[in-house]
C-alpha cells in the first residue's frame, strides 16, 4: 500500500493519545442486583418522601428526641416496604425499567401530593385513569415539570449508566429471596423499636399510609386491577324493573320536564345563597321561588366515586364497587316509561348514563361558548329542544327527564370556568399552579366559578320557566363534591371521605318547581323552603327524591328517604 494511504487511514496523533488515555482508565466495575435496588430504595424512601415526612414533622407530639425516632424507625419501615417491592418486580433484563418506572411514578405522586395537600388511594388512581385530556391539560405546568426533574433526573442518569453484575437464575432468585428476607426483618425490628407510637399514629392519621410514596400507588394500582377478581363486572344487575308510572300521569294534560343538573366542585359554603357573606349567587338569590338546602352532603370526594354513588339506590354507606354493575336511578326512570337525556360537558358519566340518550359537548366549535375548545356550562343549554325532541316520542309523551352534567368549578384552572363579564372577585389567579397564587386569588377565581353556576342555573330557570306554560316542569342542581381552596394546605379534592375536610363534603342543593309542577306533585316550594333550610341530607337522598318527584313506584323507592315527601300534599292544603 502506498505510504501516503498509510498515513492517511491512522487516526491523529491527538485521537491515538487520548484512546489510549482512555484504555488506561480501568472498567467501571458492575454492581450487585440488590445494591442497585437498596440505592434506589434509598432515594426512595428519602427524596421521593418529602410530602410523608412533612406531615410526619407536623404531627402532634412528635418533637424532641422521641419525635426523632420515630420518624428514623419510621423511615426504615418505608425503606423495607420499597425493599420488599423491588426485590419482586426487579429480574433481570427488565431490573432497569423497572427501577426507573418506580422513580417517575414517585416524583409524579410526590408532586401532585407535595402541590396540592392531595393522598394517593385506590379512588384517586380511579380520577386519574378517567381524566380526560382537558382535565390532564389543566395539571401541566413547569412545577410539575421541574419536580420531577429534579426527583428523577439525578438517579436515572446514574441509573442509566450504571452496569450491573450478571446472575444467574438461580443465583439472582436466591439473592432476591434474601433482600426480602432483609426487608422483612429491618420492617419488623423497626416496627417493634416504635410499635406503641406507630399504632397510634396510623390510627389516629391514618392519611398517612396514603402518602407512603410510591407503595401508595402500587397499592391503588393492585386494588384496581383486583376489581374484577371481586365482582363479575359481566353480568348487569336488574334494578327496579317493576317501575311504574303513578296516578298524576293518568289524568295528565301535558308531560312533566325535570331537569337535573349535576354540579362539578360546588362547595356549598361559597353560595351566596346558603350565607356566603360574598354575592356569587345575585341572580339566585333574588329569586323567591328556590328551596336551597344549606346541610347538604356528598356521597363522595370525587366525581368518580360520588356521581355512581348518587344514581345508586344504596347510599354511601352500601355501596360498593359491586354496585357500579348495576343498574341505576336513570334505568329505573326508563323503566317506567320516562324519555331520559344525558348531556355531558365534563369527563363522562363514570357508567351512569351508558344505557340511556346522550350527547356530549366534547369536540364542539363554538367561539362563542367554547373559546380555546373547552365549552362553558351555558353551551348545555344550546340546542337542548333539539336533542329532546329526538327522543322517542311515546316516551317524550309520558315525560321527560335530562342530566346536564356541569364543567362548574372543576379546577385547578379556576379562571377558566368564567368568562370576562363574570369575573367579579379580583385579582384572581391564572394559573393551575395554585401554590404560586396567593389564597385570595385561589379563592377569587373559585368564587367568580360559582358566579358562572348562577348565571348558568338562572338560565335553565328561564329556559324551563319557557316551557312551563306547556308542561309542568322543574330543577334539581346538586354538586357531586366539594373543595378545598388552600385551608391547611389542602387543595383540590379527593381525600379519603374519611379524613377529608367538610368542604369537600358539604355541597349545595336547590330545587325549583314552576307552578305547574307544584301543582301536579302536590309539592308547595314554600314548604320546601321551610323544611330543608336547615335539615341534614345527603347523596342517599337523591334517588329516591327522584323518583318521588317524578311519581315513579317501584319496590326499590324509599319514601323516609325522599326529601320531599314531607312536602307533598302542601300545595292542597285540605
């Protein structure tokens, strides 16, 4: 070969010199299977722990050195529990993947429960797998972003680059076997150190296991994919098959139109209505033909698990995930004969309405209504004759029933929810990132939503009061959940019923009966106003008011548990 082609397939003196810099540098050497795993476990239960051990800070009674050791023997339970995880999950090829999909999962939950006072159960996995991409759109910002960032970037890039010992089969299950052994020991021994203590404390702040971060998401996650191992989610069960229509229908001269409108995050406590010492509520409560009912209480802290609960004739206290099988307050109300309308301007109806008409705002263009694609609640109303007068005829005849569920409050896009006219509390705050706003703009964009909601409810009044002069009509405006706006660093919704805050639970609930209706139901609104300003109801209500409001019999109506029969007869006074 030529001696200039010799030359010129060497590399560089420079390139020779630092490859042979670099073959002096020796391996990196690979690590063990299970201390890769107890790093990452470390980090864990560490860094991806900040919202558990901010409330374990805050708890009462937990300072000074005692305080001290429980939190140490506390924080070697958690690191067990992650221990005891991976050594399950982490084989092999996929040890990698694995491990790194722990790590998103932990700095996604840490920032949602970090952001906003939220705990991760088996109910918010349920909102989040039913979120729409709106809804997701409204949780995106740099915080987010940053966080996760900051929690999974350092130790995936050592991850990533870190090579690892291979094992054998045999060899990898007996050394998994032992770190769970290890894990299992370091759980018991700490437990035992702190048993008094941790017993206690697990009873008294049991939120607490919901923010073990990410065991509380694999637990969700296995709890939701058991669902079908605990029930048969095959077979639809019957419910008020035997339904019928009563007497008022006999001797009609026009059908009934009832009206429901199914709330998003109302809390009760910012009606203006109810006693807010705010004016959300002007054009409702200048009006003297409303029953308001100011002690009312929701089935649940989500619309996942409140809107199933509310259509169910089990009440909270019965129903189960069984019950999502089965058949609800609108079946029973088709059963009857009654045409059933379901128009939806949120996430769905979580199962309620699959049986019956309807129709979603999802995708609709209108400037007007739905600026930036997501629609405001009014564009329930538009073409609203329209889709009923699609129904069937025979059972438009008899009477109809239409669920228009609302966008309402849904935050944490709070200023989104009203238009520019509406926006009477400010400043309010623009962003979904709610811990960069101070409580009074949380508060001012939340209350100018419920400003929109009055609008919005005074607006079905009138559309329906249009309708009145040919059909009895009415409206029932109940909201599936509460909020909360920043009180003790809680935001959003979705606690566990159990410890949640009462604002996430009391909600509003307001009934409106044109003449007409009065006079067919026998139901005076005086007396409504009288009777329900104070009394305690709830969710459990609100199938068998239904049903009783619109003179369905059926074996499965509770009359001790329809709010307005105590009313019925009111407007005949004998």
């Amino acid at each position: 070969m030529p001696e200039f082609l010799q030359r010129w397939q060497q590399p560089p003196a420079s390139l020779r010199r630092r490859s042979a810099a670099a073959s002096a540098v020796p391996a990196r050497r690979p690590l063990h299977p299970a201390a890769l795993v107890l790093l990452v476990s470390l980090w864990l239960a560490t860094a991806c722990n900040l919202p558990l051990w901010r409330a374990v800070a805050a708890l009462p009674g937990h300072s000074g050195l005692r305080g001290l050791g429980f939190a140490l023997a506390f924080a070697a339970i958690v690191l067990a529990g992650n221990l005891a995880l991976l050594s399950l999950l982490a084989w092999g090829r996929v040890l990698k993947p694995v491990l790194a999909a722990m790590l998103l999962v932990a700095a996604l939950g840490a920032y949602f429960m970090l952001s906003y006072g939220i705990v991760i159960d088996p109910g918010m996995l349920v909102n989040v797998v039913q979120t729409d991409p709106r809804e997701a759109g409204d949780l995106l910002n740099w915080r987010l972003a940053a966080t996760v960032l900051v929690l999974v970037g350092p130790p995936l890039w050592w991850l990533l680059r870190q090579p690892v010992r291979p094992l054998g089969a045999w060899r990898h299950l007996l050394h998994n076997g032992l770190l769970l052994l290890a894990a299992a020991l370091l759980a018991l021994g700490s437990l035992l150190l702190v048993f008094q203590d941790f017993a206690s404390t697990m009873r008294n702040h049991t939120q607490l296991r919901y923010l073990i971060n990410p065991l509380n998401s694999v637990y969700a996650l296995g709890y939701a994919a058991a669902t079908p191992l605990r029930m048969d989610t095959r077979t639809l069960l019957p419910l008020g098959r035997d339904a019928k229509l009563g007497a008022s229908y006999a001797t009609q001269s026009a059908p009934p139109l009832l009206v429901l409108v199914l709330g998003e995050t109302a809390r009760s406590a910012n009606f203006g209505l109810n006693g807010y010492e705010r004016a959300t509520t002007p054009r409702l409560s200048a009006r003297t033909d409303l029953a308001s009912a100011r002690n009312a209480w929701s089935c649940g802290t989500s619309t996942a698990a409140s809107v199933p609960c509310m259509f169910s004739h089990l009440g909270r206290s019965g129903f189960t995930g069984r019950s999502a099988n089965s058949e609800n307050l609108l079946d029973v109300l088709q059963h009857a004969g009654l045409a059933v309308l379901w128009v939806d301007n949120q996430s769905g109806c979580k199962g309620v309405c699959d049986r019956v008409a309807q129709a979603s705002t999802t995708g609709l263009q209108d400037p007007g209504l739905c600026p930036g694609g997501e629609c405001q609640d009014p564009v329930l109303l538009k073409d609203l004759d329209a889709r009923i007068a699609a129904l069937p005829a025979e059972q438009r005849a008899r009477g109809t029933v239409v669920v228009l569920h609302q966008m309402g409050s849904h935050g944490p896009a709070y200023a989104k929810r009203s238009n520019a006219a509406q926006k009477k509390f400010l400043p309010e705050c623009q962003s979904n990132a709610l811990q960069e706003c101070s409580r009074e703009q949380v508060v001012n964009a939340y209350d100018n939503s419920i400003v929109a909601t009055d609008q919005f409810l005074d607006a079905a009044v009138q559309w329906l009061q249009a309708h009145a002069a040919r059909s009895p009509a009415a409206l029932v405006y109940v909201s599936d959940h509460g909020e909360s706006l920043g009180e003790n660093n809680l935001y959003l919704h979705g606690l566990p019923y159990a410890v949640a805050p009462d604002v996430q639970k009391h909600v509003p609930w307001i009934t409106w009966l044109s003449p007409g209706m009065q006079e067919r139901s026998g139901i005076a609104t005086a007396c409504l106003q009288r009777t329900l300003a104070e009394r305690r109801i709830s969710h459990d209500n609100y199938f068998h008011s239904v049903l009783g409001l619109m003179d369905v019999h059926s074996s499965v109506y509770e009359p001790a548990q329809d709010i307005y029969a105590d009313c019925r007869g009111a407007a005949h006074p004998q």
